[in-house]
C-alpha cells in the first residue's frame, strides 16, 4: 500500500513552532511519515514577505535540519508566477497516480477562510485536508451551508486517510501554540528576544540576515 503523504503549505516568513510543532503531532495521530514544507510564492497584489524567497527556504531547512519527519519542497518558489494550492496539488496528483494517499495540512483560521481560496472545491478531489487547531479562531465555519460542506466531508477514523486518496477532512486534536509570523516580525522589530517561539538555528540567522528589523 502507498504511503499517506502530507504537503504544508505556507509563507513562513519566518517559520515557527506553531507550524512544525502541531504537525509532530497531528503526524503520530494519523500514522503521517513524511510532511512537506511547502513555501508558496506570494502574489504581486497582496503584502509581500519580508524575507526573499531564498532565505525564507534557508530557514526551512535549518529549521528540520534535526527532525527527519519533514522535507521541504520549493516548486511554488520555482515557478516565475504564483500558483494557486488547487494547482499545486492537481500537479501532485498527477504525479503520484490516482491512488496514492495524499493530503494537504492547513491550520484552523485557513479552514475558515477555504472557500475564499482559489477553485477551493477541487483541492478535495486531489487530496484530503489535514486540519490543526489554532488558538483564537472558532471551530464552528462561519455559516450553516459551509458548516454541512465540512460535515459532508469530515472523517474520525484516521484510517480513512490511508484508504482512500482523497476526499476526507480530518480535525486533528493537537496542542495549541499561540505564535504567529507577524508576531514575530513585530518582536525581532523592537529587537525581542524570540528564543521560545522558533528553532534557535532560525532566530541565528535571523540575526544573521538582519531581518525583520
Ligand atoms: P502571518 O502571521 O505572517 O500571517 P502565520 O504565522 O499565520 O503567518 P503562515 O506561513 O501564513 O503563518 O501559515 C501557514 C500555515 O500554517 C497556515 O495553514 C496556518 O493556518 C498554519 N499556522 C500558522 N501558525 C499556526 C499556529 N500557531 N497553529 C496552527 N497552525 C498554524
């Protein structure tokens, strides 16, 4: 049988303990082996990262440099245009044949705001969605028809996940971590030390960099 394999999509400007540590979690409660840290390419119309594209991949790696559960993949990066979550995995797909397990990790406030997402309603058909708690945001979606959307696709059984290709929302009940990027940045800008929030190899080259000052 194929292997459940999961991709992370983010800006990770910087990356930070409220993204590797749920998804050390979320991985022992569904039998996850590999996730795959997956800068994505901002596009032109919305607020840049304050980190180029290289360095944001530089911390990515120094951040699982001890911690073989993670990979990082930077085609988003490579490609001269954004891409959209529904176009990466529809090439995912493509790649991996039409039965491998394959699933997309998304925290709770980007669960809330999926349908806002770009042909949101193929990414199930390419992958289930893997979801981590975050503290601060609802668990309830926002309204009734989005709520049942959810329902319809919702799965308990971790099985299902190996099973099946795609399809399945699966709500993982991992630790909250109260840490956001923007937090960060505003720290390290009034030059806080932020030692508890990120892996030390990043903050050093954060440092290192001069970013986010
Ligand atoms: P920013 O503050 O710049 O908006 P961010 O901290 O939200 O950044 P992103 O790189 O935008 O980080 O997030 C990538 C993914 O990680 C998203 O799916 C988001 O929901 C999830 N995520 C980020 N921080 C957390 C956290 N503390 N707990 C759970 N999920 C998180």
């Amino acid at each position: 049988m194929t292997r459940l394999q999961a991709l992370f999509g983010g800006t990770f400007d910087p990356v930070h303990y409220g993204h590797l540590k749920p998804v050390e979690t979320l991985a022992e409660l569904v039998g996850l082996t590999r996730a795959i840290l997956m800068p994505n390419n901002v596009p032109p119309h919305r607020p840049q990262p304050e980190a180029s594209a290289a360095q944001r991949r530089t911390m990515l790696e120094l951040a699982i440099r001890d911690k073989p559960l993670f990979t990082v993949d930077d085609r988003e990066l490579r490609r001269d245009t954004p891409s959209w979550t529904s176009q990466t995995l529809q090439e995912w797909r493509e790649e991996q044949g039409p039965d491998a397990p394959l699933a997309f990790i998304i925290g709770q406030d980007s669960l809330l705001t999926f349908h806002t997402w770009h042909r949101y309603d193929t990414i199930l058909d390419h992958a289930h969605l893997l979801v981590c708690r975050r503290p601060g945001y609802p668990s309830i979606m926002p309204d009734p028809e989005k709520q049942a959307w959810l329902e319809r696709h919702l799965t308990h059984d971790p099985q299902d996940l190996h099973t099946l290709p795609a399809g399945k929302i699966y709500l993982a009940q991992t630790p909250w971590y109260a840490i956001s990027s923007t937090q960060i940045r505003e720290q390290l800008a009034r030059h806080q030390s932020c030692a508890d929030l990120l892996p030390e190899a990043v903050q050093d080259y954060i440092i290192q960099q001069g970013l986010y000052r």
